[in-house]
C-alpha cells in the first residue's frame, strides 16, 4: 500500500504542478494579447481620427 500512497502522491505533485505551468503561460498570454491589443486599437483610432479630418477638408 506504502507504493499506491507515494505514486498517488507524485500523481497529484505533478498534476499541481501542471496547473501551475498552465495558470502562469496563460497569465503572461492573456498579457501579452492584451498588450498587441491596445497597441493596434491606438494607431486604428488615430487613422480613424485622420480620415475624419481629410473627408472634413475635401468638402
């Protein structure tokens, strides 16, 4: 039984551990997404803002 016990507890170790490894990759991925996120949504407000502005002068 003492080996059932110590491959159960290993099993649950490296499932933990698995979590873990999974919880911080899709942490810094939510990151880094967020991060491209916002650096696209500036220049397509700004070009946005510019084309509003060159309609405004050819009328």
């Amino acid at each position: 039984m003492g080996l059932v016990r110590k491959a159960g507890d290993w099993a649950f170790k490296v499932f933990s551990a698995g979590l873990g490894v999974a919880t911080i990759f899709f942490a810094a991925n939510f990151s880094v997404n967020v991060y491209r996120g916002l650096s696209w949504h500036n220049p397509q407000t700004r070009i946005e803002k510019e084309g509003s502005k060159v309609l405004e002068q050819q009328e």
